[in-house]
C-alpha cells in the first residue's frame, strides 16, 4: 500500500507500509452468510490420497465416514481436493471433471454424498494453476482466475457446499490475493448457494518473506483461512515457516496467532492427521485433536477411513473434545502460559476448557486452581478429577500428551 502523508509543510509520498499484523482483509462481518456458525467437521483427501483420487475412492471413503459413526459425530463435509478436473477448460470456458476419475460427473457425485446426509467439497486454484499443476504433478493450468464467476456457478450447480481456494503463486503479492480471494467470494455469494469458503493463502511469501496467512485477518473474506503451510504426519518438522509444519509447529503458530475468530471466520490449522502414518504417538495425535478444539478450528480428518483402526476412530469421535470445538461461544483458547502449554477457553455457560500439555520427554504432574466452586471434568474420561485440600488440581500427563478438563462456572483458574 502506498500513502501520502502532509506533515507541517512537508508531504511525505510514497511510503510503503505493510498492513500491520492482525490487520483486517476486509471488514464484511462475515464473507458467507448462513454457513458455519460452529467449526466444519469433515474429511479431505489430500493428506492420504495426495493427487492420486477418483470416484471410487471418494464414494468408498464417504461410505466409511457413515458406517464409523464419524458422520454421526459430526464429521459431515467430504473435501475432494485437487487434482478432480479435466487439464483443459470446456469450450465455454467452464471446468469439467477429469473423465477418467470422475466418469460418473461431479453432479453426480454431490447426489451420491447428499442422499447420505453428507456434504460435498470440492477444491479450486486462485491463480493461473492450482498447487498441483503449480508443481507439475498435474498438467494443465485451469486456475479460477478471471473464471471466478463461471466457475462459482458451476460448483453451486452441481450441489457443492465447501469451496477450497487455493493460493499457489509465488511472484504474487497481497494487493493480488486480495483480489483474487474477494472475487471468488463475491461469485460464491452472488450464486446465492451457502457454501463454505475456505481459502489459503500461505503457498506464497510476501515481498517480505513472511508467510501472509498468519499476519492478517481475513476473517471477512473467508469463511476459514490457513494460518500456515502444508501440515504434514509428524510432531515437528524443522523447515521453518514456508516448509511443511509439523503438528507441535502449528500449535505453536497458533498460540500468538492475531485473527478474530468468530461465528463463520474460522482459522484453519489444517487437515487432521491423526491415523495417517506411523510417527505421531497416541499421546501426540491426542494434542493434535484437543489443541486443534481449543483453538476452535475446523476438524477434517484426512486419514483413509477404509483401514482406520478402532483407536483413530474413537479419538476422533471423543464427545468431550469434539463439544469442545463446537462450543457454540466460539472463542478460541489463550495460552497462560508463553510457551502456550497451558490454554483455556471459555466456554458457553460460564464453563472453562483447561488443556496442559507435556512437550517434555518425561511424564509430569501439571497443576493449577480452578476458581469455580464446582467439581472439574476430564474431557478425556468424563471423571471428576479430584480437588486437593489447598483447591489445586493436579494432573500427571504423559509426554507429548494433552489432558483436557472443565471447569464449572466461575473462571478458568490459574
Ligand atoms: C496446497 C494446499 C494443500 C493441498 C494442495 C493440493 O499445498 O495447502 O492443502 O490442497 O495444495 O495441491
């Protein structure tokens, strides 16, 4: 942005100036009327299935989400991500799926996921490319840009409820993101179809060097945004802001993260990888669901439903946690602590959510004071975890573990 700036006799011109942190996208109270009062629950194939999709996998994984219960529990928006489409655009400019993948029609898709009370999802690109013809694991370039109305129309039309947008230029800059993202919602809004807007505008750096997502609030833009890059199956992984973030890098992203979120503004920390790969502990996946509830963010699982074992399943259907996310008050968690392993976050009806984290080696006993005068809660097992005569309340948690309680009116302790 540029601005002119009359002090005293002089004029200043031409001073760059980078919104500041936090800063709001645009002011819109919500970009999508009438979708996600609660976070999105959901599946998406990307962190299992990478590009390789078709609609045998999608319908059979929608199949699983139901006879797992994991419908039931919520998890309801089935995300086809990339890779769905044909590598050129119809005559009329219009996208079209892929007709060795998906040979049945996307129309006929949304019917399939709809007549079992599931939602569809589909992903798009905002630039010239999406990510994967970006990265040339995809011919084509069938971006949305410049196609952002036609392409609008085509998804409402074929019963689509959750657009993905995905951000995948590097040589770009905000004034281009906010752009492209605020034209897709408009053609989104203007299909009078409530779908859920989910952006990413993290695949590019700023001029700076900094990754956007996680400076701004794009809250009236979207109606959830990534706060960081590609989350992959492990705890930590060391490659710094533009890389892959481990789960523990985005729980830490999260802690100071500056966005308002409310009703319909979402922050998105990523698809779950919870049952995906060998490398999370139970303990760890454990942290991965509580902290991804306490920081209210959307829940898409992105393990392959089909071989999921009953552990995963029952992880992801954990009622207290998931209670948690949806709170209907939805302010997400602030830590107490500066390394954020402490957090609580108010809940409806004067309750608290508590989590205390071990990112030690070793198993600790974590503490602290509930200030309500009622018993507190393990989320994780539903008991009454007892007070001590001084009215602390003492916890020994495992390493990479997470234990989750709740308090009765009256203030979250300390
Ligand atoms: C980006 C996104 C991922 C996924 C891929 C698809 O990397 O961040 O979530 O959608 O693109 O190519």
């Amino acid at each position: 942005m540029t601005r002119a700036v009359a002090a005293g006799a002089a004029l200043w011109v031409a001073v760059a100036c980078a919104p500041a942190p936090g800063a709001q996208i645009d002011d819109a109270a919500v970009a999508i009327p009438g979708v996600a009062a609660t976070p999105p629950m959901g599946w998406n194939s990307w962190n299992s299935f990478g590009c390789d999709i078709d609609e045998t996998t999608i319908r059979a994984q929608a199949d699983a989400l139901v006879s797992s219960g994991l419908a039931a529990a919520g998890y309801r928006y089935v995300v086809v991500d990339d890779c769905w489409y044909s590598p050129q655009r119809a005559a009329d400019g219009s996208l079209t799926a892929s007709t060795q993948r998906f040979p049945s029609g996307m129309a006929a898709l949304g019917a399939y996921l709809h007549a079992r009370g599931l939602h569809f999802g589909i992903y798009a690109g905002a630039g010239q490319q999406s990510c994967a013809q970006l990265s040339g694991s995809y011919p084509g370039r069938t971006g949305s840009a410049g196609h952002e109305t036609t392409d609008a129309r085509t998804f409402a039309s074929w019963g689509v409820d959750f657009v993905k947008y995905d951000w995948c230029s590097a040589d770009s800059d905000l004034a281009d993101q906010k752009r492209a993202f605020i034209t897709m919602r408009d053609a989104i809004r203007a299909t009078g179809r409530p779908m859920i807007y989910s952006i990413n505008p993290n695949s590019g750096l700023t001029s700076d060097g900094e990754v956007r997502g996680a400076r701004y609030d794009w809250g009236g833009v979207a109606t959830m945004t990534r706060l960081t890059n590609d989350i992959s199956p492990q705890w930590t992984a060391a490659t710094g802001p533009d890389g892959y973030q481990g789960v523990a890098d985005i729980i830490d992203a999260s802690a100071d993260a500056t966005a308002r979120v409310s009703a319909g503004r979402w922050r998105d920390l990523d698809m779950l990888e919870i049952g995906v790969g060998t490398s999370l502990s139970p303990a760890q996946q454990r942290s991965h669901l509580a902290l991804w509830a306490m920081m209210a963010a959307p829940l898409v699982a992105g393990n392959d439903l089909t071989v999921m074992d009953p552990a995963t399943s029952a992880l992801l259907r954990t009622p207290g946690v998931l209670a948690i996310d949806q709170d209907p008050a939805a302010h997400p968690a602030t830590s107490m602590t500066a390394d954020g392993t402490v957090r609580t976050r108010e809940l409806s009806g004067g309750r608290h959510a508590v989590s205390l984290s071990n990112r030690g080696a070793t198993a600790t006993t974590m503490t602290f004071r509930p200030t309500g005068s009622g018993p507190t809660h393990n989320v994780w097992t539903g008991a009454v975890v007892p007070t001590g005569s001084d009215g602390t309340v003492s916890v020994t948690v495992a390493p990479g573990d997470t234990a989750l309680l709740e308090t009765t009116p009256g203030g979250p302790g300390q």
